[in-house]
C-alpha cells in the first residue's frame, strides 16, 4: 500500500513539474524570463502558488531544470545506438536504435523556442559542444584518411547532424521522427565507408560544463 501511494505522489509531482515547465517555455515565446513572475507562471499552468513552491524556489531554479532535463535527454538518445555495446557498424544502425529525433520531438516546443527565437542565446552552441564532446571522446572510427584532420571531420559531423534537426524544426515539424530517423542512416550510410566505430565512456558532467 505504501508503495503505491508513493508511486502516485511520484507521479503527480512529476505530472506538476511538466505542466510548470510547459508553462514556462510558452511564457518564454512570448516574453522576456525576466519580466515572466511566479504568478504569470501558476496561471499559465492553471497550478496554485504553493504547488510551484513546493517543487521549485525560483523561476531560476525551474528554468534550470527544465534544461538539465533537455540535456540528460539529449545525451542518452545520442548515445542510445551504442549503449549496450563497445563496437558497430554505420549498416548496423535501424530506425529503432536511433533515439535523436525522437528526442527532439519529445522536447518539441523548447526546440521550437530555441531555433525560432533569441530566446536562451548560447544553447545551440551547447548543443554543438555536447555532440562535440560525444563524437569526439567516445566514437572512435577506423580506416580513416589519414590526410583528414580528425577534429574537422567531427565538426562536419557534428553541425551536419545538428543541421538536419534545424532545418526539421524550422520546418514545422514536416516530417515524422521516424523518417527523418530513416533520412539520417540512409545519409550515414551513403557517406559511410561502413568502418567500425569503436566506443569510449564519458562522464556526464564533462559534457555539459
């Protein structure tokens, strides 16, 4: 019976959270963070001033983790093709391995907010670092050129990726998660040698400093 009761209040703390932090990035698209207050929030999402404050002490604070959230999301769908092995193919990839734009639109309308805005200036180069870091520290390919300059080649790796979710997010969202999943491997294999890519671990918190 405790258990349960636990589960529910678990859930319904996590059911509040959600509903605060869609209300902040709507408020977000509309103005400035700064002139957005806790009663602006608890309206938006039709919650009581108790409830924010019993999850969260400041807009800060909410704001905060609504980006750790993003950024935890980010990291474990990029790496989801690799989690349970040390060594793959590019031709081993399928549309059920390949988290990333499930991810995206899980987190639709943030995406929207940050592509189509100024809004959080600086957290598409977060992105870029944190693909940066994955790509570098962790894939490590073989039968590379030897006249490529490693680093420039995770760079057009990196934005190449990053590109084809922007121009999916500009573009309203035209695609399904799963086609632009199936566009992605069809372009990595195309451009592939199909080279094995060996896997190395990194830290979480090393990628988003």
């Amino acid at each position: 019976m405790g258990r349960v009761l636990f589960m529910k209040n678990d859930r319904r703390i996590s059911k509040s959270k959600k509903v605060l932090k869609d209300a902040l990035i709507s408020l977000m698209r509309e103005k400035d963070f700064k002139k957005i207050t806790i009663t602006d929030l608890v309206q938006r999402a039709d919650l009581n001033r108790g409830t924010f404050y019993k999850h969260f002490q400041t807009k800060e604070e909410l704001l905060d983790e609504l980006i750790d959230d993003v950024m935890e999301d980010l990291i474990s769908s990029y790496r989801a093709p690799y989690l349970r092995t040390d060594q793959f193919s590019i031709n081993e990839l399928t549309t059920t391995t390949v988290k990333i734009f499930e991810h995206v639109a899980s987190y639709s309308e943030f995406y929207s907010m940050i592509v189509n805005s100024n809004v959080l200036p600086g957290f598409q180069d977060r992105i870029i670092h944190v693909f940066t870091q994955l790509t570098s520290q962790e894939i490590i390919m073989d039968q590379v050129n030897e006249r490529i300059n490693s680093e420039l080649l995770t760079s057009y790796n990196v934005y190449a990726l990053f590109g084809l979710i922007v121009s999916w997010v500009k573009g309203g969202f035209k695609y399904t998660p799963a086609h632009m999943t199936e566009q992605l491997i069809e372009i990595l294999s195309y451009s592939s040698n199909r080279a094995n890519i060996h896997i190395k671990r990194v830290d979480n918190t090393e990628l988003k400093k």
